[in-house]
C-alpha cells in the first residue's frame, strides 16, 4: 500500500518537473509571441484583454528594411554554410587521415582561433573590410564567416571522420581507387548524417549570428539580427512592431530546427 | 583560410603603430580591471556551473522513455534555435518595470519591487540567467548523448550491488561522463568569456558601464568612443587572456574530477 | 544457499517470444550450466533470475520465495558480467567493498569479508589499482571477488570468459573449479562454449531458440543426447549426421547410403523397428570411427576418398568423402601416413550408433 502511493508521489514529482521545464523553456518564446499579436494600445499588460491582431505582422513587413534583412540572412546563412562546409569537409578529412606537422600545426591554428573571441576579429575585419571596400556587402559579410565557421566545424568533422573506420578506403584505394576517389566515393558517403547535421547548425550559427552583422553590415546589407537590435536600443521602444520584427526572425530558425533535429541528432550520435 | 592570414597580419599593424602603449593604458583602465574583468569571469564561472548542472539532470530526465518525450525534446531546442539577440529581448521585455510579464507575476506573489535593468546586480543577474537560459540545452543535448552511449551493465551490477539511484548517478553514472563533462565546460566557458549579444542588448553595458563584460569594453571602445586604437588593444589582450586560461582551465578541469573521486 | 525452481517461465518481448515455458530445477549448491548457441535465450533467462528483465509469465523461486516481484538487490544473488561490469573509477578495494557498504555493513566486517574474498582469488598486490589498470584475467577476478564478499545464496554467470583469450579462458576454468571447492554456492552459469559447459557443470542445459532441448549431467548430454541439435552441439569435432534408410536383410537391420552400408546392433534395431520409419538420420561421434578394415563382428566399414587431414599433434582427423558427405574420424594415431585424395576405409563401433527421426529431430532409443 506504501509502496502504492511513493509511486504515485514519484510519478506527481516527476511530472511537475516535466511541466516546469516545459513552462520555463517555452515562456519566453510565448511571451514574444503574444506581445506580436497584440495591437500597439494592448501591448502594455499584455495579459490583460483580448485584442489581438497581426496588424504588427503587416506593418512590419511592410518596411522594405526588415524584409530585406530577412532576405540577406537568409542568402547570406545559405551560401556560408553551402561554402564553409565545401571547405569544412574537406579540412576534417585532412586532420582526420593525415599527420604530420602540417596538420598539426593547421590544428593549432584552428583551436587558437577558436579560443580568441569574435570581438577580436571583428575589428581587424572591420578594417579589412572598409580598406577593401567591401564594408556593407555580402562578400565582406561572407568571408568572415565562412573562416570562422571552417575553424569551428573542421574539428566537429575531424571527429566524425575519426569515427568512420578508414579499412573501407583502403580497401577502395586497392580496388583502384585515387585518393580523392576513395574520399568522395566512401568516406563522403558514410559522413553524410555528420555533414548533414553540421550544414544545419552552421545555418542556424550564421542566421543568428550578431555582432559580425553589428559592426560589418551598415545600411546596404542589412542582416535581421542586427535591425532587430536596432529596434531595441532606441528609446521608447515600440515592443509590439519588435516582438513582430523577432517572430518573424524566429521562424525560419525554428522551422529548420524542428525539420531538422532529427538529423542533427542522429549525426552528432556519431 | 584567407581571412585568417589577414586577421594575422592586421593584428599586427595595429600593434606596430600604436605600441604597446594602447595595451598599457587597457590595462591599467579602472574600468577594465575593476569591472570588466570580474564581471567577464563571475559570468563565466556562473553561467557555466549551473548550466552545467541544469544541464545534467534534465538530460538525466530525459535519458528514461516516457509520455511526451519528444515533445520535451523539442522543447528544449528552443533556446538554441533561437538567436540569442532575440532571446535577450525577450528577456529584456518580461522583466520590463512596468510593463514586464515576470515583473509583473512576480509581484503578485508580493516579491519585492527589484529594478531589474536599472541597477549593476539585478540587470548583472538577468544578464547571467538569460545565458543559463540560452545554454543548458546545449549542455543538455550533449550530455544527453553521452548518457545514451553509456554501456549498461555498470548499471546493472550498482542494482545488483544495492545503490541507490544517488549514489549510482555519483559514483558510476558521472564518473563515466567525465570526458564529456570536461569537454563541455571547456567549450562552454572559451565561449562563455566571448559572450556579446546577450549584454548587449539587455543593459548596452550600462548602467553606467557596470555591466560591461570583455567583448562590449572592447565594442564600446572602437565603435563608441572611437578609440580604435584602444578596442583593437582591448580585443587583442582578451585574446591572450584566453589562450592562458583556455590552457589553465584545460588542466583545472580534469584534475578537479579525477579528485573529487 | 538456495534451490532456484523456474516454472512454466515465459518471456516476450512485445509478442515475440524468446524464452519458451522453461521449467527447471536447480539443487541446492549445484553448479548449473546454460548453453546454446547466439540467440537461444539462455542470457535472457539468466536476467529473468536476476531479476534484470521482467518475466512474462510463470514464476521464479529462489530459496522457497518467489522472486518475481523483487528488485535485483533483494534476491540475495551476485553476478558476474561478460565484460566485467567494474567501476572503472573507483578501486579494486571499493568496487569490492561498494554492495557491502550500500547495505550499511559494518566497516570492520567489509574490510574482513574483502579480506577473505582478496586472498581467495590473489588479489592482494592489486587493491589500490583502478579496473582499467588490470589485464582481462584480473579484472574477471575482481569481478568474482565482488560476488564472493556478499556471501549470497546464488550466483549468476553471464559468459563470464567470452572475453578472455583462448589460453587465459583454459586457466580461469580450472581457478573457476578450485574456487567452487571452497564456495560451494548455487550457481546459474551461461555460455556458448561446449567445452566450459562439460567441465565446468554438475548439469547441463541445451537451449534453442527459447526452449529447452535437454537437462542433464555432462556424460548424459554426451551419450544420450535427446535431439539431433543436442548430439551436434555437444563434443568436438562434432558429430558426423548421416541420412540412411534402413533395410532389413536377414534378420539383420541395415542402415544405408550411397556406398554405404553399416549394420545395426540388435537392441537399437529393435527401436528402430518400433519406431517405424525408414528413412532415419545417423549420428556417430567421430571418436568411435577407425582406420582400417573392421575387425570380425565389431562394426561395419566403408570407404572412399581421403578428403581433409588435419594434424593436431596429438592426433590426426581425417575426413573420408562417403555417403554424399565427409564423414569425420578422429583420434587416429598423429603419425599415420595418410595421403589426400587417396582411397581409405574406415569402420565404425556399432554400439556408437544414434538415430533422430528425420522430421522431429528427437533421438531414437
């Protein structure tokens, strides 16, 4: 009978600590969301009577700024990751199967670049960038990420190349394969779910990624994170058009994480 | 690749010309030694430590089959999915003094009024509770996947052997979790040490500057003082800072868990 | 020290079953081994008896209790895994002491109790190493010495040297059967290996796809075996099968092949008569085939083409190429001069002879 009702008490507390951590996590997402659906008088106590409305979706989408942020965002996260893991794959392959002191020491860069911050980067970058005269333009945003997304993710790949057993390329390599050949044929093939797992997070990297879009892109090519945060640091913020303009920021990313989890679980199990 | 040798040999320049005088001055400003540079580690430290926990036991909870799973799992994604600028705002919104949802439940429990975003400790710690928001998926994920590839039959044995579920998940379950443990907190905490958006948006550094971690000083330096010269010094000691403690950490780590046995 | 009784044990997963209404019972202190091949259900009922996977239906006793709705810890059982199962990070001194201190034992007594089990197995120099310091060998020692300080009424042995080099597997058998002299417990003891089953158990079982083919002591398995599978399993090299159909000539029963003609001794013929059907599978173990010509009234011969030699040093097996098969002869003298592809014949002990029906695999006597 005890027994019975620990159980039952085991079971409540369980299910509490479900529901807490689904409240936490889910509560400030929802609390954006309700703020973007109420008119700009309702935004204040926004829990407090039932206007609701997607008058905040119109307008916003009506400013050619925020939708053609989204539309950069989106050129930009897919082309960097499309160029970044050309270049990623390849790399992991590298540090994977050779030794020697080159791939030592392109290691050591690649984990020393890792640890310095971003900020650190930027503003040579920024330099770069306006000497070049490519400051505010999808190359100048381009190419710092793809750099920082190849150091970040060459060492992910590494490490599923590690995990794919080199005896089938051999074997290729004897059957007559080239080096390259054994690569794209059997190595290519069996780090797919690692690939593809990767692709997917260096496009959320890239679409959420702020302070490259702060300091490198100006009014040319604007980037949804950084118009974004323009809305908020004016003062007398118009939350309702904001939480609008974060939504629709939001979206993409989370369509492509609930299509996409599954995959990136499954690589990562690698 | 090509952006990095620029990188390099930029660094360098910028050194050159200014001198090391630009590095002095850093280094002796009250404001990077007094505030930025506790305010950079206390957010580390914390930040990392409790999601780190977090982390551990919701991955714990889910590492056992039930209803609504999936869900669950999801769920937890969010805050990775979701940008870490708009997540600040979020944050930012809710505990808004008047407006805010949580400020404003929170005071129908009859907690006192706090200003949230306008004093060092409160905005200090929504600054550092955004971040544990943000983060313990991540750990969660990942540990949740070790515990998954976990073998079993320890497991066995501790149930044949009487363990509680405590003593079986201290001495049998984290033990063998260390190197993904260590791993995590050394990813998590060179990170943690770059954090950027988060501040940025919930106090812009302030008030006053007291909330200033390392990359906004180094921000708010070059582009809002315009003292190049003074950022690019900024940004370039936080990068030598953090090769050493990228190095001390390294070492800290792993023989503190091989202790704690 | 308990008797352990399975009545009508069934296990499913989902709708599958893999375990098959096992009804057994084990004696107090008796040493009992499952064997079969991959799949056949033995570590699955050897889990049932830990208490590692739930049981479907029927019980489990150990002791005169049923035990189907305790937890591992309450049954009074010690287990040794396959890959050890140690705590790799605590020392070989704690993973010993960890069941005693989890059941609040007094500190005096663990140390005594690890004491005992540490000079028992000679583990005396590795208490202060950690598990992944040790070789194989030790760590499996560790692994028995974690069952030896609790003293239970069963112990459980899940393929406990499937990871043990073939040289280490032979030694640990014999310190296996030196540590049974000195701790007579229960046991319950799983293996794939024939040759462990024999000389480790005071009885056998065969298992097969989740059913019991036959219980018995190693001899019985041996001489009498129950099935076809049971005679194919047990001994090496293995039994060879032959399909003969039987004839009666002169009051004699023949059993034959293609050039192949071996007469029947009469108490089996007169089985085989009752029995009924003509066409029978014949067992004989390669042991009580011989080279050479038959001598008068011992046996019948055949003959054909050498096939396959294999030298062992301490004895030659050859195959002969009759019956639409190879039929296998082992223990012939390892310097015979025997040439492959050349003609040789053999003779085989009458009184060797099995028979299984053909259709349900079950020996004929």
């Amino acid at each position: 009978m005890i027994g019975l009702v620990v159980a039952a008490v085991k079971r409540a507390i369980f299910a509490i600590s479900l529901l807490a951590v689904f409240v936490l996590f889910v509560g400030p997402v929802a609390i954006l969301v309700v703020t973007s659906i109420r008119p700009a008088s309702g935004v204040y106590y926004i829990w407090r009577g039932t206007n609701f409305t997607f008058s905040n979706f119109i307008d916003v989408v009506h400013q050619s700024q925020v939708m053609q942020a989204m539309w950069n965002s989106f050129v930009l996260s897919t082309l960097a990751t499309i160029f970044s893991l050309g270049i990623t794959v390849g790399s992991g392959y590298m540090l994977s199967r050779f030794g020697g002191w080159i791939q030592r020491s392109w290691f050591a860069t690649i984990y020393i670049f890792r640890t310095v911050p971003y900020i650190s980067w930027v503003l040579p970058l920024y330099l770069v960038n306006t000497r070049l005269g490519i400051y505010d333009t999808m190359l100048g945003l381009l190419l710092p990420h793809i750099a920082v997304h190849v150091c970040f993710f060459s060492w992910l790949m590494k490490g599923f190349f590690d995990g794919i057993n080199p005896s089938m390329e051999y074997a290729a390599l004897i059957d007559g394969c080239t080096r390259w050949g054994a690569f794209r044929r059997v190595a290519l093939p069996a780090a797919l779910p690692g690939i593809a797992a990767l692709s997917i997070l260096c496009w959320l990297a890239t679409w959420n990624e702020f302070l490259f879009a702060l300091i490198l892109s100006g009014q040319r090519t604007p980037l949804i994170t950084s118009t974004m945060a323009q809305f908020v640091t004016e003062t007398g913020t118009e939350w309702n058009l904001m939480s609008a303009t974060a939504v629709l920021a939001m979206l993409p990313a989370l369509l492509v994480t609930i299509f996409g989890q599954k995959h990136v679980i499954r690589g990562l199990r690698m | 690749m090509r952006n990095s040798f620029r990188n390099w040999s930029l660094v360098n320049p910028l050194k050159t010309w200014v001198g090391l005088q630009q590095y002095k001055a850093v280094f002796t400003d009250p404001v990077f030694l007094q505030v930025v540079l506790p305010n950079t580690f206390i957010l580390m430290i914390v930040s990392v430590t409790v999601s780190l926990a977090f982390g551990l036991a919701l991955a714990s909870l889910l590492n056992r089959p039930f209803f609504g799973r999936p869900i669950l799992r999801t769920v937890i994604l969010l805050p990775l999915t979701v940008a870490p600028v708009i997540t600040a705002t979020m944050m930012r919104w809710s505990f808004n003094d008047q407006f805010g949802v949580i400020t404003t439940f929170l005071s129908y429990l009859g907690a006192p009024d706090i200003a949230w975003l306008s004093d060092r400790w409160p905005s200090f710690s929504l600054i550092i509770l955004t971040d544990i928001w943000i983060w313990t998926p991540w750990f969660t994920i990942i540990l949740l996947a070790g515990l998954q590839s976990l073998p079993k039959e320890p497991f066995e044995a501790a149930l044949i052997d009487a363990a509680t579920p405590w003593r079986t998940f201290w001495q049998v379950t984290v033990p063998m979790l260390r190197p993904v443990i260590v791993v995590c907190v050394l990813i998590r905490s060179i990170d943690a040490f770059r954090t950027f958006d988060q501040v940025w948006i919930l106090t812009g550094g302030g008030p006053a500057r007291s909330t200033e971690v390392f990359s906004v000083y180094a921000y708010v330096e070059a582009f809002v003082n315009l003292d190049f010269g003074r950022g690019a010094a900024a940004a370039g000691a936080g990068a030598i800072i953090m090769l050493f403690v990228g190095i001390g950490l390294y070492k800290l780590v792993n023989r503190t868990i091989e202790v704690s046995r | 020290m308990a008797e352990v009784v399975l009545r009508d044990v069934v296990k499913k997963y989902g709708t599958v079953p893999v375990v098959h209404e096992v009804n057994l019972d084990i004696a107090d202190g008796e040493f009992m081994v499952l064997v079969g091949p991959s799949g056949c259900g033995k570590s699955t009922t050897l889990r049932m008896i830990a208490g590692l996977e739930t049981i479907t239906s029927g019980t489990i006793s150990i002791g005169e209790k049923v035990v189907n709705e305790l937890p591992p810890k309450d049954r009074d059982i010690a287990m040794v895994f396959q890959n050890y199962a140690l705590y790799q990070h605590m020392t070989v001194f704690d993973n010993l002491a960890f069941g005693l201190r989890n059941r609040k034992v007094p500190d005096a007594e663990i140390k005594a109790e690890v004491a005992r089990a540490t000079r028992m197995l000679g583990l005396d120099p590795l208490l202060s190493r950690k598990p992944f310091q040790l070789s194989g060998g030790q760590q499996q020692r560790v692994a028995l010495g974690r069952c030896i300080v609790r003293r239970p009424q069963l112990f459980l042995f899940d393929e406990p040297l499937s990871n043990l080099d073939a040289k280490l597997r032979a030694q640990m058998r014999i310190e296996l059967k030196a540590l049974r002299e000195r701790v007579p417990t229960t046991s319950v003891y799983v293996t794939h290996d024939q040759v462990e089953a024999m000389t480790l158990g005071d009885r056998v079982v065969v298992m097969k796809d989740g059913w019991i083919q036959q219980v018995g002591t190693p001899l019985e398995i041996y001489n009498r075996p129950a099935t076809r599978f049971v005679a194919g399993f047990i001994g090496a090299p293995a039994m060879n099968f032959i399909d003969v159909e039987l004839a009666d000539e002169q009051g004699q029963l023949r059993a034959r092949a293609k050039d192949f003609d071996i007469g029947v001794a009469p108490q089996q013929a007169d089985c085989l008569r009752k029995h009924g059907a003509k066409g029978v599978t014949m067992g004989v173990r390669p042991e009580h085939i011989h080279l050479g010509a038959a001598p008068d009234g011992k046996g019948s011969s055949f003959s054909g083409q050498v096939k396959v030699t294999e030298q062992l040093g301490s004895e030659l097996v050859v195959g002969l190429d009759a019956a639409e098969s190879t039929i296998m002869a082992s223990r012939i003298a390892p310097e015979t001069d025997i040439a492959l592809h050349a003609p040789a014949e053999m003779w085989i002990e009458q009184r060797a002879l099995h028979f299984f029906d053909r259709k349900n695999e079950a020996a004929i006597r």
